[in-house]
C-alpha cells in the first residue's frame, strides 16, 4: 500500500501536514465530509492541498511527516514552492 504526505493551506493561511492511502478522501474529510476531518482543519475551512509525496510504506511516510512537522512555515512554504498540482 502507497502513503503520501501532504500539506493543506487553510482558510486562515496556516499549514497543516498529515498522512493517508487516500488524498481526495482525506481532503474531503478535512473539508467537513464524514466526521474524520482533524479539530485543527475544522475551524479552518476551507482547505486546500497544496503539497504531496508518496511514499512506499506508513514508516517512511511518518518519518517524513515528522521531519516536514518540524520546519518553519517559511521552509514548509519553500518545499511547497517545488511541488505544483493542480488540484
């Protein structure tokens, strides 16, 4: 099973970073669909995703949660200038 990581601009222009087998679902979610969204993305909607990365298994995917949780909004901003989607 495939992982990505991802990165969602909420509507107060903050970042929220997360893990899933499921991008559409899970920003579907965070928008107020179903009840699994997180309570940080509930008050912030909104939101849109902004960064992506896939990774071979959950392990890899955390560590590299960990690691993107642990920058700066600026160097976050500078990751997500490298990725463009058109989502």
């Amino acid at each position: 099973m495939k992982y990505f990581v991802y990165i969602l601009k909420c509507n107060d222009n903050t970042l929220y970073t997360g893990i899933t087998t499921n991008i559409p679902r899970r920003v579907s979610e965070h928008n107020g669909e179903g009840k699994l969204g997180a309570k940080y993305t509930k008050m912030r909607r909104p939101v849109k995703l902004i960064y992506e990365s896939k990774h071979k298994d959950r392990s890899e995917a955390s560590k590299e949660e960990i690691r993107i949780k642990k920058m700066s909004k600026k160097q976050k901003e500078e990751l997500v200038s490298t990725f463009t989607t058109s989502k």
